[in-house]
C-alpha cells in the first residue's frame, strides 16, 4: 500500500497492511531535517511545502500536511535576525520561535477587508485587535476557492501531487473556530469575549466557518481527498464544555456537511491538542471522520481517547511532542507501542504526534516511532 492508502483507509475503517504514521512536523523542523534555508521557505510558497515533503519523506512517513504561505520578501540582518520588506523598507521581524509570523512594526496596519490579508490571517500581528464591533465583523473579508487558483495554488498542489511518491498530502482547510477568532481578539480578551460580548464571537466565528469551506473546497478541487480542520485552542485547559458545545460543535459541524456533501468521499479530521477527552463525543457528533492528535499533555492517554468513542471511530496521534527531542529510540519505540496498544490494536488508527514536533527533534526518533507502527501487523 501506498502511505495515501494506508491513511485513507484508516480514515474509511477500512483494513491496512500496517498501522499508519504521520506526525506532525511544521516548516521550520523540517528545514532542519533537510538543510534546507529558512529564509528561502519563507520567500517561496512552493518551497514551503516542498521542504514538508522531503522531511517526510527522510523520515519515512505515510503523510504529510501542507500549508499555503504567502510570498514575502524577507531579508537577514548582521544578527541573523529575519525581516519582512516592503516596498519602502522594513514592516515588521520575523517570529522565527513561533509561527513564522510578521510582527508588524506600525499598528493598524491590516486591513481585513483584505482577501489576501485574510487568506494567510495567521501570517501578520499586530498589538491592537482587529475587531472590535459587528461592523468590523462584518468587513471581514471571505476569500472563495478561486481567489487561491488566481495565487497560482492550484499549480503549486499539483506539482506536489505529482512529487509525493505515494505520500498522503493533507489539505488545510484552518480554523473557523477560538483559533481563527483569536486572530482578531488575542489572549485573555478572546476568552472574556464569551461572556462579555458573545455576539461578536457569533459573527466573527461564522466568518471563520465561511473562510474554511473555501478553503477546503479549493483543496478538493485540486486533487486533495484528506483535510485538516484545526482549533488548538477550542480545548478543556482552555475552554468549559458548555463553551465548546455553544460555540465550537455547531461550527465544526457546519463545514464538515458543507465539505461532505461537496465530496462524499473527501475525509476530514479535526487537529484539537489539549484535553478534549469530555468532548470526544461531541467531536463524532460534528462529522469529523477522524479526532486527533490525542494530546498526551492534556492529561489522557490513547486507551482513554479509545474508550471515549466507538470502537471503530478513527484516532490519529498519540506520542508526547517532546519524546522525540528528549527520549532514547528505545524510550521512543516503547511509547507508540503503546498508543498503538491503546487505541489502534484493532485498526482505525494512525500514529502520529500529541502536537507539532518541536524545532530539536531527533530524525532517528522521528523514524524509530515509525519502524514500530511498520512492523505492527493486523
């Protein structure tokens, strides 16, 4: 089986020759796994996704996730410091520890009646809130599948199509949910916005959904049957329950019947790290073909996830982030054994990480978690 098969299947409840992997890895590992010059991923939409696939494929993976970055003119410094230029100079550094974000030097400086400000939202900060009533909800931009096609994207998925050797692609289809509103209302703000200005979140967040679908029906008209629906926020260290079910569910739910009746055969799963035990039903409930990535730092294990849901739901995920930094492949193997054991004993399960893989993790840990899913028969 190819590595697509193998994930495919599992997302179907369908039979493997072995257990699938695929953990998380974002752009900024696998420049370091591949030699590869950050400063050229950031300033090359392509190469961004290519240096995905090529640690993916170093490392022995079944799938990979893709991500659309905007171009940027990016420049180094004498201290090695990264710069986004404008056309009359630098307009912000590089969050080179986070999320590769532009920290805008001069606030109020986006403009989210922007369709490519919105399309790549989660690549500009600034310290001010983007929003802060409904008529600024309501000039939120919604950019639609063919504003990607005009960006060239369309192209750029179908080179890596033809370069995957087999390799799952996953489409991100983003948030539409606490991580996308957080983008206008940061921090202890977004979370007061629940009881103090429940209306704004409403509208906000039906934005969010709207930006999704599109995204995610550009990714499955361009060849992609397996999409990532995010909110690592929307979690039990983060929100109550009651919080998720009013605000979270609904929406999550809204985008997977909108993307399932637009592709039946198209499969979603939702990236939710953190605790989300006490919502693990509510998850099957939305549609969501598959819950990941079963966050051992939120406090459960893969046997927990496995007793919360039906027996042949699929499950992704599983293994401690920092296992791959800071244990021994001995350590390492033991644990996605244990995940395996725990959740995937049966099938309808992909190993995979509790989050992304942090900057530092060992490829020889990364490919040692992958030897044992390989090696597990059904």
């Amino acid at each position: 089986m190819t590595g697509f098969e193998r994930i495919y299947n599992a997302l179907s409840k369908e039979k493997t020759d072995h257990v699938p992997y695929m953990p998380k890895i974002w752009v900024k590992l696998a420049c370091e796994i591949t030699g590869t010059s950050l400063l050229d991923v950031l300033s090359d939409s392509y190469k961004a996704m290519e240096v995905l696939l090529n640690a993916g494929k170093l490392c022995k993976l079944d799938g990979i996730r893709i991500f659309r970055f905007p171009e940027r003119n990016i420049k180094k410094d004498n201290n090695g410091d990264l710069y986004h230029i404008g056309p009359n100079g630098p307009i912000g550094k590089i969050d080179t520890k986070g999320g590769l974000s532009t920290y805008l030097f001069e606030d109020n400086s986006i403009n989210i009646e922007d369709e490519y400000t919105i399309a790549f939202l989660q690549f500009w900060k600034q310290k001010s809130p983007l929003a802060v009533d409904l008529k600024d909800a309501k000039r939120i931009a919604v950019p639609d599948k063919t504003f990607y096609k005009e960006l060239g994207f369309d192209n750029l998925f179908l080179k890596i199509l033809n370069e995957s050797e087999g390799i799952a692609i996953v489409g991100n289809s983003a948030s539409p949910t606490l991580s996308f509103y957080s983008y206008f209302r940061s921090g202890a703000m977004a979370l007061m916005d629940f009881y103090d200005n429940p209306e704004l979140v409403h509208a906000i967040m039906d934005k969010g959904v709207a930006i999704a679908i599109e995204k995610g029906k550009f990714c499955i008209d361009n060849g992609l049957k397996i999409l990532r629906l995010n909110d690592s926020t929307a979690n039990m260290n983060v929100i109550s329950p009651k919080i998720f079910r009013d605000f979270i569910k609904p929406r999550f739910k809204e985008v997977c019947d909108e993307l399932h009746n637009y592709d039946p055969d198209v499969k979603i799963y939702c990236h939710n790290c953190g605790n989300i035990l006490p919502v693990m039903s509510d998850l099957v409930e939305t549609g969501l073909d598959c819950i990941a990535p079963l966050d051992p730092l939120g406090g459960f294990s893969c046997a927990d996830a496995r007793n919360a849901v039906p027996d042949d739901y699929p499950l992704m995920g599983g293994i401690d982030t920092l296992s791959f930094m800071n244990s021994t492949e001995q350590e390492i193997s033991a644990e996605a054994l244990g995940c395996i054991n725990g959740a995937g004993k049966n099938g309808s399960f992909i190993l995979g990480s509790g989050c992304v893989l942090p900057p530092g993790s060992l490829p020889e840990n990364i490919r040692s978690a992958g030897a044992v899913a390989k090696s597990y028969k059904y």
